[in-house]
C-alpha cells in the first residue's frame, strides 16, 4: 500500500462562500495542464471537469453543519476535505512519486496553487498521509484543529519543514517519508 500524496491549504473564505465552493471552484479552478499530465489516464478519460459534493446532504451548509467538514470530487485524480480554516487536497498520486518524480511534483504543486488561489491561500503544505506518522497533523482538522493548529503540531512533532522540493528527493527514504514541505504563496 502506498504512501497519499496531501497538500493543505488554509483559506479565508467566509460562510457564504463556503456554501458556494463547489460552484466557485467550477468557475475559477482551472486545473492546469502539467496536473493533467501528471497520469494521462485521468487527462484523456471523458466526463465533466467538475468538484462533485457528497449528494447525500441536500446542500454544502447541511453538510457542514452535520459532518463538520464538507467532501468533495475533483477533476483529474483529485478529491478535497474542506474545513472551516483549512483544504485537504489529495491525488491518486502518491508521496513518492511527488517527493521522485519532478514531473508529478510540477502538475501537483501547479494544481495546488491553482486551488490555492480559488481560497485565497497563502500557506500550502505538501506531507505524505495514510496512517503515516504525519497523518496525525491532518487528522486533527477532524477535531475541530485550525490549520495554525496543524503548522504548530508538524514542527513540534515533525521538525522543521524540508527547504525545497528537491530536498524530498535526496533525502534518504525515512527522512523523505517524514518530510514535508511548506510553500507559502499569495492569495
């Protein structure tokens, strides 16, 4: 089993724009051409390029108010958790291939910052997950954690971020599985 790749992304949305992000995404998110081509599967499979909520809510707000946190489908191998500070973005991609590949690394890093400027982001970060010890940072937006929250947890418990996405690929593969990376951009 593999390692997912996961970015998060804080955001300052308001309420409202919550309850409209499925449609706000579909009208500004443009998944850049180098995440595409990250596997040419998911860029030549036919079907709307769309962020596809949980359908069994009757709407965003329901959703939020019962789960806590809101779920949705993207184009091209994505899928995002959206809490009230903070989006867990996630790939069929996985930690590897981001950290190895410098191809997959540019289409996940490309898309990333696309989102990133849909929510007015400033900070992402890029961590392996699925049952990973830096599991545990996304794990607490689940509890109510602000993204500050899981900033303070990944450099009290992890260390310091790795200084660049190159830095991933030459560590050896424990400290690769432990890094992560923390790009900050403008939103």
């Amino acid at each position: 089993m593999g390692i997912d790749f996961t970015a998060l992304l804080d955001h300052s949305l308001s309420w409202d724009e919550l309850y409209r992000l499925p449609e706000l995404l579909e009208a500004r998110f443009i998944c850049p051409a180098a995440a595409l081509r990250v596997d040419p599967d998911l860029a030549a499979s036919p079907g709307p390029w769309r962020w596809d909520r949980d359908r069994r809510y009757s709407s965003v707000a329901e959703e939020l108010s019962e789960e806590g946190y809101l779920s949705l489908d993207g184009p091209g191998g994505f899928s995002a958790t959206v809490f009230r500070t903070c989006v867990e973005l996630t790939h069929l991609a996985r930690w590897w291939s981001f950290a190895f590949d410098p191809h997959v690394r540019d289409g996940l890093r490309e898309a990333s910052r696309a989102l990133a400027t849909v929510l007015r982001s400033t900070t992402i970060l890029y961590a392996p997950d699925s049952f990973h010890p830096t599991a545990g940072g996304s794990d607490l937006l689940f509890d109510g954690a602000s993204f500050g929250d899981v900033l303070r947890w990944f450099a009290e418990r992890i260390g310091p971020s790795v200084s660049s996405p190159d830095a991933l690929a030459g560590a050896d593969e424990e400290t690769n599985e432990m890094g992560y990376l923390i790009e900050h951009v403008s939103g």
